[in-house]
C-alpha cells in the first residue's frame, strides 16, 4: 500500500475513466466531456479549449479538497493509499497543497 498518492491531472483523468468512480464522486459527475480532446479548430480554438480544461481542473481538484470524510475515505479505498494529496491554486492565486 503506496503511502501517499497525488492527485494530478492524469490521476483525474483516469478517475474520469472509470465510470463506477466517477459517478460516485460528485466532482466528477458530467466532467468527461470537458477534457475530450476534438481534434478540429483554430490554434485560438484549442488555446480556448485548453484554457477551460486547466480551469475545470482547477475545479475538481479544490471539489475533491472539501469533499466529505466518508468520500475521501472512498477514494483512499479506491487508491489504495494511507493518504491522497491534492496541489491546486485557489482564488486569491496561492497554492495550495492540503493531504487528508
């Protein structure tokens, strides 16, 4: 058992991916949308689309910092982990790095 994991972009994206856990997590609920890559488009399309992608990260990584003890409890479970750490800038623009 990994004593601590990180939750990092592709660590959501994975938890995106599965459909048991994501529909589980309300901060994950409807989000795979957002981060399907389309292939089509302007470079100022894709600057746009990566924009709202780092925005809704942003999103689902402070969700998953106030989410209920019995949901992170669930997601530690479904790591495997003792601890998750997640690393995200709030609004005031300060990092913040919280571990539950």
């Amino acid at each position: 058992m990994p004593n601590i994991v990180v939750i990092e972009d592709s660590t959501i994206l994975s938890m995106l991916a599965n459909k048991t856990l994501a529909d589980s997590i309300p901060c994950l609920m409807n989000k795979k949308n957002v981060f399907t890559s389309s292939t089509g488009g302007c470079g100022a399309c894709a600057r746009k689309r990566q924009a709202k992608q780092r925005e809704e990260m942003t999103k689902i990584k402070t969700c998953i910092a106030a989410l209920s003890p019995e949901k992170k409890k669930e997601l530690k479970k479904h790591f495997g982990a003792e601890q998750l750490r997640v690393v995200y800038v709030n609004n005031s623009g300060q990092t913040v790095q919280m571990t539950f």
